[in-house]
C-alpha cells in the first residue's frame, strides 16, 4: 500500500498502476493481481485505509481525555478532525482532484 500511496503522491491517481506497482516491489504482474484483481480493487482499499486513519485519529484524540471531560474530548476531535484534513486536502491535491478549502 506505501508504493501505491508514493505513486498516487507523485503523480496522481491517473498513473496509479498495478504494474508499476509490482514493477516496483519487484514481484511479477500476475502476482499483484493476486491481491487486487483491478485497479479500482486497489483505489477501494487505498480508501479504506484512510478512513480507518481517520478513525484512529479521532479515537486517539478522544481517549486522551477524562471520559467526563466532554468539552474536553469535543474540542480534542475537532482540533483531530481539523488536522486530518488539511493532510486530505494535500492529498486530494495529489490526486489531481480540485479542492476549496476554507481550513
């Protein structure tokens, strides 16, 4: 998944290729396919992994307060939430998507 998220980085999610990918970890191109069959099989998972980031994010934040300290904990996430997604506007940017940010 590093290769794939270094490749999306530096190019963009256009150039994102499974063969290049396996080129790159030196493996043969059949044996990429193993674990993604197709290249959106590839883009779900890089989805997945970073909404469950996201969630990692927010529990930390969370649980690195008193459970009594609500104001505590709301303002924790929003500062988590904030944070992570300056770091998605970058990487949206990577993705050769267009984004407004007011952050």
């Amino acid at each position: 998944m590093e290769t794939a998220w270094q490749q999306v980085a530096e190019n963009g999610i256009g150039s994102l290729s499974l063969r290049g990918i396996a080129r790159e970890l030196g493996i043969t191109a059949p044996a990429i396919y193993n674990y993604f069959p197709r290249r959106d099989d590839l883009i779900n998972a890089l989805v997945m992994e970073a909404f469950g980031s996201f969630a990692d994010a927010l529990e930390t934040a969370s649980n690195d307060h008193d459970p009594n300290d609500h104001a505590g904990r709301y303002l924790a996430l929003g500062y988590a939430y904030r944070a992570f997604m300056i770091g998605l506007v970058v990487t949206v940017g990577a993705l050769g998507i267009e984004a407004v940010s007011a952050l």
